[in-house]
C-alpha cells in the first residue's frame, strides 16, 4: 500500500465530498473577485491575488475546519491545482499551478500543525489563512511577477491581513455550520 493511498484513508467520504466542494468553490470565486480586487490592487502596482487571496484562501481554511484532519487544505490546494493545470482556467500558470495553489494549502497545514490547532478558534483560523495567501503571494511572485523588495513587502502585508481576515470569515461559517447540524462535526469542541 502506497504513501498516498494510506494518506487518503484517513479521510472519509464525507471528508473527500468537503474537499471537493472547497476546492471547486475556490476556483468558482477566483474569476469573479480578483477582477474587483485589481480596481484597489492596480493603482498600488501589487497583485490582485495579494487583496483577493482572502476570499478564496478561505475555501482552505473552511475545509480543514469542517473535516478536522490534517492535510485536508494540501489535498484541496492540489485539487484545485490539477483542475486549473488540466483546464487552463482563468487563474492557471501553466503547469507552474501545480506549485502556485498547493504551497497554500501545504503553508495552512503546517501552520495549524505546529501550533496544534485545527480552526478551533479565530486566531488560528486567522494564522491559516493569512500563511496560505501569503504562500500564495510569494509563489505567484517567484513564477510570475518577480516584484521588487518594497512592492513585495507592501503585496505580502495585503496578503497576510487578507489571508487572516478569509481565516476568520472561514471559522465564522464553521460556526454557523455547527449551529445547524445535529451532531457536531470533527475536531469542533462540541464533538
């Protein structure tokens, strides 16, 4: 039995539909919010993605919240990487995407691992969110704008308060989530 086929079992159906339904909705929102997010970007010479980010980092943070196990924002950064690489949807990289959506992915889950939190609270829900985008920032950096120190400094600072603030917004929907099911999902204080 391979790595991955041992990794994937950890999940359950339940977890791999969650993974999917984030990694599609990821890419669903991207054409639609960093077009409005290059009107306040633009002027300050950054990328939209560094504003934007948030919104759709978010999807990350939301899923991890909702299945509790780790390497679930890995597995949703990869999907979304293979669907945008075999697609060639708006957002792609070429076969780069494969790098540029899961280091955000991988950032979130090592940050959660290492403190040992699993978007129980806000403030780790904030962490998740603003290392994916910030991930996400520094790769769509190093493959595609090459940014010089100060503009790089300015889009890493949007992104880590944008990525903090999708972070929140994601545990806000976990919340609101557990208020309307039954039984308390995995990993939440009430389970």
């Amino acid at each position: 039995m391979g790595w991955t086929h041992k990794m994937l079992d950890r999940f359950s159906l339940f977890d791999l539909i969650i993974i999917a339904m984030m990694a599609a909705l990821g890419i669903a929102i991207k054409p639609v919010v960093v077009p409005l997010a290059h009107i306040v970007s633009g002027p300050l010479f950054i990328p939209s993605g560094a504003v934007a980010g948030g919104f759709y980092m978010m999807w990350l943070v939301l899923g991890f919240g909702l299945t509790g196990k780790r390497g679930t924002a890995t597995l949703i950064a990869l999907v979304q990487a293979l669907v945008v690489t075999g697609t060639g949807m708006v957002g792609s990289h070429g076969a780069m995407s494969l790098f540029t959506y899961t280091v955000p992915g991988v950032m979130a889950d090592l940050g959660l691992l290492l403190i040992g939190h699993r978007v129980c609270c806000s403030p780790c829900a904030f962490l998740a969110g603003m290392l994916a985008n910030m991930g996400g920032t520094i790769m769509v950096n190093l493959v595609y704008f090459r940014l010089p120190l100060i503009p790089l400094v300015l889009a890493l600072s949007v992104a880590a308060l944008s990525g903090g603030l999708g972070g929140i917004l994601a545990f806000q929907i976990r919340q609101q989530l557990l208020r309307f099911q039954t039984g308390a999902l995995p990993g939440s204080p009430e389970s």
